[in-house]
C-alpha cells in the first residue's frame, strides 16, 4: 500500500514535500486470541508515541543544533509511525469480532495520513514555543553574511588595502 504524508514546509530536508512511503501491514493471524491482540494494540500505540518523541528530538536538532538535514531520518520516523497506525486500523476491528472491546482515540478516527500530519505538525509547534524565538531563519543567516562581506569589502576598499 503507498500511503502519501505531506511533511513541513521548513522540515529539514523533506522541505514541504510530500512523501509516499511502501508499507505493507497484515491482518492479524485468526488464531490470535483477544488478550494478544489487545497486547499488540498497546504495544502499536506505545510505538506511535515513541515516534513521536523522535520526531521532537529531530525537530530540536533540525532547528536548534541546525544539523544537516540528510542526517536527520524522519523518513525511518515517519514510516514507522504509519506502520503502527496502520496495525492500529487492523486490530481494533479484529478484537472487536472476536469479542473484545477497543475504542478509536479520537486521532486514530482520522486517516493514518492525517493522524501523522497532525503528530508532525504537533510536534513543530511544541519545538517552535520551547525555542520561545531562539530560531532565526535561513534568509535572515544569509542576508546578514552577505552583508558583513559588504561590509568588510567597503573597508578595505576605502582604505585601500589590496584584496
């Protein structure tokens, strides 16, 4: 199944995109009994959780520590992510059918798509109010080197040092 997620405009090295991911999800075997199934949906919720811490320790180093996009693996982050959503669409019916009872969360009634482009979005504004304005932006970085170089071009220029 190819599932398509939007990602941030100023997201690292996705910049905007949208990004389809490959991901293949079984149903769960008949054989499992509702107790394990129930285990294995907390277990994909856990993970979705865990993804999302992720994506705000990518997001802090993305924006705060500037490191290189390419090193940031929000890909690995976001298709995990929609795995464990996904599992999570496949076992909430089958405890169901089996007789169990589970519940939607409010998030997971959306698509597995939207759920993520929420989590993401979520997480940037969380990252955004830590920084409290720390951020500056990339236009602004290079703005202020060109004009130092002008700068420092004008004076040795006025003062007629050879360059």
């Amino acid at each position: 199944m190819e599932v398509k997620v939007k990602t941030l405009k100023d997201m690292g090295g996705l910049a905007g995109d949208e990004l389809a991911l490959n991901i293949e999800v079984a149903s769960p075997p008949p054989m499992m009994k509702v107790e394990e199934l129930e285990e294995a949906l907390q277990t994909n919720r856990q993970l979705l959780d865990g993804y999302y811490d992720g994506l705000l320790d990518h997001m802090r180093n993305d924006y705060i520590k500037q490191v290189p996009p390419w090193d940031l693996p929000y890909h690995s982050l976001l298709k995990n992510s929609v795995t464990a959503r996904l599992m999570i669409d496949q076992l909430i019916p089958a405890i169901n059918a089996r007789g169990g009872r589970a519940k939607f969360t409010q998030l997971e009634t959306k698509s597995a798509e939207k759920h993520i482009e929420i989590l993401m979005g979520k997480a940037d504004k969380t990252v955004k109010e830590e920084m409290g304005g720390k951020m500056i932006p990339m236009s602004t970085v290079i703005i202020l080197i060109f004009l130092v170089a002008c700068a420092v071009i004008g004076y040795l220029y006025l003062t007629n040092t050879n360059f």
